[in-house]
C-alpha cells in the first residue's frame, strides 16, 4: 500500500500545482498555457488512476498481492503477478516529463510578464531550480534500472576513481577488507 500512498500523493501534489498555475494564468496569457495545463491535468489525472489500477490488480488473485509476504502462505497457493519492479520503474520514467513540464510552464510564463529584467533574471533563478527534482529522477531511473535488471554491483563501474581511491586507501593503511584487499 506504500506505493499506493506515494502514488496519491504525487499527483495531488502535481495537480495541485497545476490548479494553483492555471489561477495564475489568466484570459490575457497566450492560449497555448491553458492548453498545456489541460494535458497535464489530464496526464497527471490518467497517471494517478492507471498506475492505482496496474499496482492494485498486478496480482491473480487479487489477495495475493499482500499475502504473498508470508512464506507460508506462498508455499501452499498459487498465484502470478507481474513484475513490482518494473510497474515501478514505469511509473518513474513517466513521471520524470510531467515533472519537467511542470518546472518548464513557469518559467516560459515569466516572458509576457511586466517585470524589470533583473526580476526577470532572479525569478528565473529561482523556477530553475524546479529542474533538479527531474534531472534527479532521470538519474535514479538510470541506476534503478541498472540495479533491477543490469549487474547489481555497479558502483565501482560508475565511480571508478572512488572505488579505486578507497582500494588504494585501505590498502595503504593495512586494513583488510571482505574483498582481500589490504597487506598480507
């Protein structure tokens, strides 16, 4: 039920955002914001119902989907239910552009604006800041996925000049270590 929850949650931020935006916008901004507020009402809204209804009914039965956490139970039933993962994973990767669009509408609203351009400047700044949680998704995404269906143990991959760093440390230092590193 977690995910559930997060899943809610989300989205009711995210429409809640897009209602406090379309309040904002008013009869004299361009026709094409109030059109893109409507898409992501109604992506926002389809993500929020979609994605409750695959994460609820992933199971046959339905039950199975919480008593599958006993082993006993699992022993003695038979049930199939489709990959948690990757409905999360999904449910990620369609998020991240809605996320990017909600950060974009602000910012292309500062244009028509009458404001100096230093406040122009500094409240671009500031909506700039909305991309982090997108860009930060898109990365997650990135090592979700390596972590769920690539090589789990990716980390000296990704960072080698850590991995390398701390080798040379704990082998300098004559620490061992559960990979054999270290001074014999």
């Amino acid at each position: 039920m977690g995910y559930i929850g997060y899943i809610t949650l989300v989205s009711a931020l995210k429409i809640s955002i897009l209602l406090f935006l379309g309040r904002i916008i008013d009869r004299h901004h361009k026709p094409i914001f109030r059109w893109c507020l409507r898409i992501l009402y109604v992506i926002s809204t389809g993500y929020l119902i979609s994605f409750t209804i695959v994460h609820v009914f992933s199971c046959a039965p339905i039950h199975s989907w919480w008593d599958r956490a006993s082993s006993e139970w699992r022993s003695k039933h038979k049930y199939t239910c489709v990959d948690d993962n990757l409905n999360i994973l999904i449910g990620s990767v369609v998020g991240v552009p809605v996320d990017f669009a909600l950060a974009l509408l602000p910012t292309c609203l500062l244009v028509n604006m009458k404001l100096r351009q230093k406040q122009k400047f500094t409240l671009a700044a500031l909506f700039s800041l909305a991309f982090l949680p997108s860009i930060a998704a898109g990365v997650r995404n990135y090592y979700v996925y390596l972590t769920l269906y690539g090589s789990w143990d990716f980390t000296c991959k990704t960072s080698f000049h850590i991995c390398m760093k701390s080798r040379s440390l704990t082998h300098s230092q004559g620490i061992s270590t559960v990979s054999g590193y270290g001074r014999t």
